[in-house]
C-alpha cells in the first residue's frame, strides 16, 4: 500500500492516490473516551447517497473524536458504528487521520471548505473516484464523500442513438472535437479521443485532457483560454500545440465559450478543437528536414526538444566538443555555455532566456 499527493493546477483541486489499500489497516480497537449522542437526522443522513462522517475537533485541530462514520464505508471496511463512535480519530481510524489531518486542521483553522479527490487504485487500475468536502459548522468537523463516480463507472452502457452515430463519423472524418464542463466535470465527444490518438478513462471527467497535453511554449494560450473569460468578452479562440502520449506534435484550433448567470457567476464552459496540423504540413517540411539533418549529421549539433523548455542534444553536439555521449548535458544549459570563450555571445544567448 503506497499514497501519492499532488495537486491538480488545471482544476485548482488536491489529490490523493491510495494503491492497494489493506482494509485490516484501516481500523484498530480503541478505548471509547466520550459517549456520543446520536446526531439529529441520523435517519436522513443514511439516505443521503454521499457519505457524511462528523469529527470534533480537539487539541486545537490536530486531532479529533469521531461522532458519526458515514455508512458507506462501514459497509466497505465490514465495521460496526458501536466500534468506531467516541473513539479518538487518530487511534481508531489510524489510515484515514494520517491521509487527511493537514486537510481536517486547516479546515478548522481557516474555516473554509476543503476539496479533494481521492482516488483508490488496485493492481494499478481505478476502483474509485471519491470527491471529497471537509468543512467545519458550529465547532464540528463534516467530511463528506461523494461516491456517484463509482456509481457511472458500473452504470451499464446505454445504446448509443442514430445521432450520436452520426455525430461520431462527422467529428472522425473533419477531425474536431467538443467538450462541454458543468460543475467541474468535462463531458468529452468521441472526436477529442480521435485527436488525442486515446481511448476514453474513467477520470477524464475530471481533467481537461487535451490542455494538459500543451507544450510548455503554448501554456500562457492555455491560461488565456481559461481565464481571460467574462460577460463582455465570452469567447477565446487559440492555436495551440500538443504533444500526445504517443509523442505525435498536433496543431488544434481552440475555441472556448462560457455562459454567466445574472450575478456573472459562470455556469458552464464549452470548447470546440479542430485538428489543423494537415494545413500546416507544408509550412513544417522545411524545419522538419532541417532538424532531420542536424539530427542526423556528426558534424552539426542542435538542441532536439523545439516544444519544450526541456532539451537535449544531437550527436554532432559531442563530436564538436570531444565529449562523452554518456555525458549528461541534458537540460543543462550552465554546463554548455562554460565551453563559449566569447562573453559577447554568452550575453546574447542568455539574453534569450537559455539560462533557465
């Protein structure tokens, strides 16, 4: 069992991968130090389809005693609501407190709402997708999670119509694309997975699966496309350049609308890709055939990565300079200019930016 953190830029959320989770790790007896009231609506609360489990905090928030476990995960970790209530969080629920502690203490601090997502892996496949709130109310810590994810992944697939048949074959043949994103989830059309060169996987309704795949020289397109939206100025269009998972470079048309209610609250967004890299083919040949070359040639060097703020070197590279090939001069550029005696064109070159 492994956990990894990150945090999600795009999407402006954290999350938690948890692999190979041991349900015997989960729970560990532990001495009941409060007697609990069972909260108001207990009922109502078990028929809500997202899981609530209420914590008070104590010890300033770093740790907590667990007043409610929703009863989702009763039933998946097998567990008693008698062996878990009254118990200290850290003790009883041991996995769980050290996965979100820093998220439960800076909800109470800060009293502001956490999100997360969570998800749970086995044999390095999704079985769920968890999205998790944690806020505080009237000194008691909720924490819900929302498990509809794992739900749509075991819905059975419903036919598709003669439209959306047809909407399939126009989007393959003009090579486009749509989504459409509505409270944080991205609906995707069979034609984005044409131009990503992909099939569908089950978190894409969480990620903008194409934007994550911009080359670095194109991110400042991708925040203008995201963020330079209001009433007066809906729609963005940009040609953006990705690098797909098979490391093909494609030329997309963007464009990407979004719609406000009266309070200028944004209600939804939709983008419209169109695969131009055939338009540009021409225009490309001759820097294709001049890289091509240099690749190619002992006695030329080039920096290989044009798309990116990382880079590497041709061969010819270490023949000029007489240097091992095993050596790494990778992403580097402070080692390369060591070697250029004039301090002219040392200037000129971090002028650029090269430095970095």
């Amino acid at each position: 069992m492994h956990v990894k953190k990150r945090y999600d830029e795009i999407s402006e959320i954290a999350e938690i991968e948890i692999h190979d989770i041991n349900t015997k790790d989960i729970y560990k007896p532990s001495p009941k130090i409060l007697d609990i009231h069972q909260p108001k609506h207990r009922k109502l609360l078990k028929a809500i389809p997202s899981d609530i489990h209420i914590l008070l905090p104590i010890r300033e928030g770093n740790d907590f005693i667990v007043i409610r476990l929703g009863w989702t995960t009763l039933q998946k970790t097998n567990l008693d609501s008698n062996d878990i209530e009254g118990r200290m969080y850290s003790d009883v629920l041991p996995f769980h407190y050290n996965l979100l502690k820093d998220y439960c203490k800076k909800a109470v601090t800060t009293k502001k709402p956490i999100k997360l997502r969570l998800y749970y892996y086995r044999n390095n496949r999704i079985q769920s997708i968890v999205h998790t709130t944690i806020l505080e109310d009237n000194g008691k810590l909720y924490i819900v999670e929302d498990y509809s994810s794992e739900k749509e992944k075991n819905k059975p697939r419903i036919k598709e119509d003669k439209d959306s048949k047809k909407l399939e074959l126009i989007e393959y043949f003009s090579q486009t694309g749509s989504y459409y994103k509505y409270k944080n989830k991205y609906t995707w059309t069979s034609g984005i997975y044409n131009i990503i060169n992909r099939t569908p996987e089950i978190d894409d309704q969480y990620y903008n699966i194409v934007f994550n795949l911009v080359v670095d020289e194109d991110q400042h397109k991708v925040e203008k496309l995201l963020n330079n939206l209001d009433p007066e100025s809906s729609h963005i269009e940009e040609i953006i350049k990705i690098k797909t998972k098979t490391g093909n470079i494609k030329y997309l048309d963007s464009h990407v609308y979004v719609k406000f209610d009266e309070n200028n609250e944004i209600i939804s967004k939709t983008g419209f890709f169109k695969d131009i890299s055939h338009e540009l083919t021409e225009k490309n040949r001759s820097m294709d055939y001049l890289i091509n070359g240099f690749i190619k040639n002992s006695k030329l060097a080039l920096l290989i990565e044009p798309f990116s703020s990382k880079y590497s070197f041709s061969e010819g590279f270490y023949e000029i300079l007489e240097l091992d090939k095993q050596h790494d001069y990778k992403n580097n550029w402070k080692l390369i200019i060591e070697n250029i005696e004039e301090k002219d064109i040392v200037q000129k070159i971090n002028a650029y930016g090269m430095e970095k």
